[in-house]
C-alpha cells in the first residue's frame, strides 16, 4: 500500500507509521511527507528515513481548494493510494476527498463522535469524562464525522491536565493508527453506504 502523509508538526504519529513499517508490522511505503509548514519538524523525520518530502505552502494559494488541488497533483504523481492526515492542520475540501474517496485516514484525540473538531482533549476534561481516547476514521466532508476505523480508550485520571491527558492519548495513537492502516492493506476494511438502519456509512472489519 502507497501511503501520502500530510503533516503541519513535530510527526510523532508519522514516526510511528515509519516504525511500524521498519518493524515489519505495516505492510506499506511512504511515497512522500507532504507539510504545509516549512520547518515542520516531521520533514526531518521523514528525510531520516530516506522518504522524500514536499512543502506546499498553505499561503502562497488564493483559496483551500486551490491548496488541495496542488496537494492533489504531488500525490498522484507518486502513485499514493492512501492519504493519512497525521498532525495536520488543515481543513481539506472535496477537492482531496474527491480525488481520493474513503480513502483519507485521519487520527483524532478523542472517542468519536464525541468532542470533533480542535482542542478535544481540554473538551473531554471540562465535560468531566471518565474516559477518553482516540479514533481512525475514514474523513468525509464533515468535522470529524467519517466512517471509523477503530478506537482505544485511556482513563482519565485525577488531577490529569490537558498535556497529561493529550500525551496518554498520543500514545494509544501511535498504536492504533499503523494498526489500522494493516487493516487497510491487508484488505480487510469495508465502507457501508448509508442504508434504511444507519443513518450514516459505517466500517466493516474482516476478522482473520
């Protein structure tokens, strides 16, 4: 499987993709990092390990679909089959999602569908929740409202702050997200259109 990673930060969950794929746990190449943030520290990452790497400047573009299509265009032309939005910070359009449907992975720090959207972590701990976690789901043209993949739940724990609780989630990421990318490359992942009992398309995931 040819994976496209979009990144705007550090690329924790990028290293992790890289690792599962070193480790023999991810059956699939990194074609290119693209970051929209020319001193993303993810392009370090990816340039240690031999991926190449793109910077496509938010800025230098009139509107989000022309960014995209630009996007678009450096994907394609190193035969990327999926795209993971790892730590990036950027809403995509129909552009992306058309040219790649069911088929852009994101991570989000948070049990979806509870707490979209940014700063999760702080949106779990004021609502006083017992748990917490993360999703990998499939991104449609919603906040956070795609297919999911697959979830892990960590505790929230007493006198957890945002940056404790947003570490221990991070963590569970750097697990969950290669695992559900071998889902994917194992072929094992199916998207159900939405029918007379869901409302919504949902995941079905082949047991073996």
């Amino acid at each position: 499987m040819v994976l496209g990673v979009l990144v705007s930060g550090s690329g924790t969950n990028l290293q992790a993709i890289l690792d599962a794929i070193g480790a023999g746990r991810l059956d699939a190449r990194v074609a290119v990092v693209v970051s929209n943030v020319a001193g993303a520290g993810a392009l370090d990452r990816a340039r240690a390990a031999g991926v190449g790497t793109l910077v496509v400047e938010h800025a230098r573009f009139p509107d989000r679909r022309a960014f995209d299509t630009a996007v678009v265009e450096a994907l394609r032309a190193r035969g990327v089959e999926v795209v993971v939005l790892a730590g990036f910070m950027r809403i995509v359009t129909d552009v992306l999602l058309g040219a790649f449907p069911m088929k852009v992975v994101n991570v989000h720090p948070a049990l979806l569908p509870a707490f979209p959207g940014v700063h999760a972590q702080k949106q779990a701990l004021d609502y006083g929740v017992r748990v917490a976690g993360c999703t990998v789901h499939f991104v449609d043209g919603g906040t956070d409202t795609g297919p999911i993949i697959a979830q892990e739940t960590v505790p929230v724990l007493e006198g957890d702050d945002e940056k404790a609780l947003t570490a221990r989630i991070l963590e569970k990421e750097h697990n969950l997200l290669p695992r559900a990318l071998q889902w994917l490359a194992e072929g094992r992942v199916t998207v159900e259109p939405p029918g007379p009992l869901a409302a919504r398309a949902r995941v079905r995931i082949e047991t073996r």
